[in-house]
C-alpha cells in the first residue's frame, strides 16, 4: 500500500523518541483532494481506531483511515534534502495529478 522509505523510516523512529511515543501509537497518514484537485497530506502519531486500515514498511507501523486509502495507495514517504541543511518529509505519488508525468506530445 505505501512505502517507506529507509531515510523516512529513521527520521520517524527518532520523531518518536523525541516525543516520547512509546508502545501501540503508530504514525497516521491522511490524503484529502484540494478545491484544485492536488492531494493534500499530513501525518502523526496516533492509536488505531475503528475503521482504520493498518500496514507496516520500513519497520514502521501505519494506520490510514478508509478515506485516504485510494488516495494514498502506491504511494511512497521519503525523508529528503530540498536544499543544503533543509530536510523534510515528502510524498511521491502516482495518484496526484502534480506528480504525473505530461503525456506524450503535451
């Protein structure tokens, strides 16, 4: 379902140390279309809830409510350098429309 990626995988593990997450909590990923049709994303640690879809990568535990699954499907987190000393976490995502690829003789 998603990937996480080693870099990604790290930076979260040490997140959670930082914030003292211990024990079930597992990082949440939602997915919501933008009045532009872009997704939108965000993530945190959470419990399970009722509903929730759970799968695991990288060694890290994931839960995604029902109405993000299609949206985050296939996707992959990395934890990258966008510029010198300035690392974040990004989605790359073959369900987003600014992610595509143009077709051919666009």
């Amino acid at each position: 379902m998603i990937t996480v990626t080693p870099a990604a995988a790290d930076q979260i593990r040490k997140s959670a140390e930082q914030q003292g997450q211990q024990g079930e909590l597992c990082l949440r990923l939602a997915a919501r279309l933008d009045g532009a049709g872009a997704i939108e994303y965000g993530m945190g640690f959470d419990a399970a809830g009722e509903g929730d879809v759970r799968s695991e990568s990288g060694g890290v535990s994931i839960l995604v409510s029902k109405g993000s699954v299609e949206l985050l499907a296939g996707a992959t987190l990395d934890y990258v350098e966008i510029n010198p000393g300035e690392r974040r976490f990004i989605f790359i995502n073959p369900n987003d429309p600014s992610h595509k690829s143009p077709k051919p003789g666009s």
